[in-house]
C-alpha cells in the first residue's frame, strides 16, 4: 500500500472541514481521529501538536506536518 498522496490528503482534510473555512477547528477533529483509528486521543493534544501559529485552528499546511507529509 502506498502513502496516500497530497492531493488525497488534501480531500481528506477538506472532508473533515465541516464550516469549509480551509481550517480544522476542535470541533471537526473527533470525526476526524475516530477514522483514522485515534478515537481515544483528545482534540486538544491534537491541536496543541499541529497548531503552530497557534490561532487556535490546524491549516491544511500545519495538518501535512502532523501526518508527516
């Protein structure tokens, strides 16, 4: 199985996006980690981790870094 690619990554991302404000916000990750296996970390070590302007919200760049991409 192959790396998903950064176009797909980038569906994924826009998927979980629910106000399509191009950001996650706390409250489109649990979706988000429940999917990809994660149901049991919090939203807010997530955001804490990837947030790194820290306004508060995961841009589409700063969630390539967290999934190493």
């Amino acid at each position: 199985m192959s790396a998903p690619t950064r176009d797909e990554i980038k569906a994924f991302f826009d998927q979980h996006d629910d106000d399509k404000s191009g950001t996650l916000e706390k409250n489109e990750l649990p979706p988000l980690l429940k999917e990809i296996g994660l149901e049991g970390v919090q939203a807010d070590q997530v955001l804490a981790a990837a947030d790194e302007n820290g306004d508060g919200k995961i841009s589409f760049d700063e969630f390539c870094k967290l999934v190493g991409v």
